[in-house]
C-alpha cells in the first residue's frame, strides 16, 4: 500500500469524522488504499459500450465499517460508495459513483 496506495477520506453518510486507523507508532492516520479508474470497453449486441467503473481497494482492518451510501475522497475527487465487498484476501473493494 505504501508504493501505490493513496490517502483516502472515508466519512459515513451525513458527515461527521473521517474514518482514522492506527499508524503503528502510537498516532493515527488516513486509511490507503489502490484506487482504479476502471475504463472498460466491451461490445454488447453489436454495440461497443464503454464505461467507468472506479474501484478502490483498501485493507479490510481500514474500511472503518464504511458501506454504501459513505463518502470517499481520493486525489481530490469526491466518490460515494455504491459497494462494498470483502475479496476473501484481506482487502476490501468498494465500487465508487462520482459525485457531481
């Protein structure tokens, strides 16, 4: 997580404090995680499709609880997370919609 990971501010629905986990050194700091634009083309009926997905992943000891509908704020872009799914491994992936 140190070599890709970004900051993440994860605030549950309506505000309030930004979800914070233990640094190891007796402080706190933000969750990290590896956040995926997730440009995919496909071609469905004929058609090409293409979408964005954005995901990020983020050690499951650093979700916070966080669930659809929590704010996330990664490199200055405001998402909300529409999915929250534990991958079997340690991580979690929460699919994220933009904000406008």
């Amino acid at each position: 997580m140190d070599d890709f990971g970004v900051d993440l501010t994860i605030t549950p629905p309506g505000g309030g404090a930004p979800v914070m986990v233990d640094d190891g050194q007796g402080g706190q700091r933000l969750p990290r995680g590896i956040l995926e634009n997730g440009h995919h083309e496909a071609e469905a009926a004929g058609i090409d499709v293409a979408s964005t997905n954005p995901q990020v992943i983020v050690p499951s000891h650093e979700t916070g609880g966080a669930e659809k509908g929590w704010g996330l704020e990664a490199n200055g872009t405001t998402y909300e997370i529409h999915t929250s799914k534990p991958d079997g491994t340690g991580m979690h992936v929460f699919d994220l919609h933009l904000n406008d």
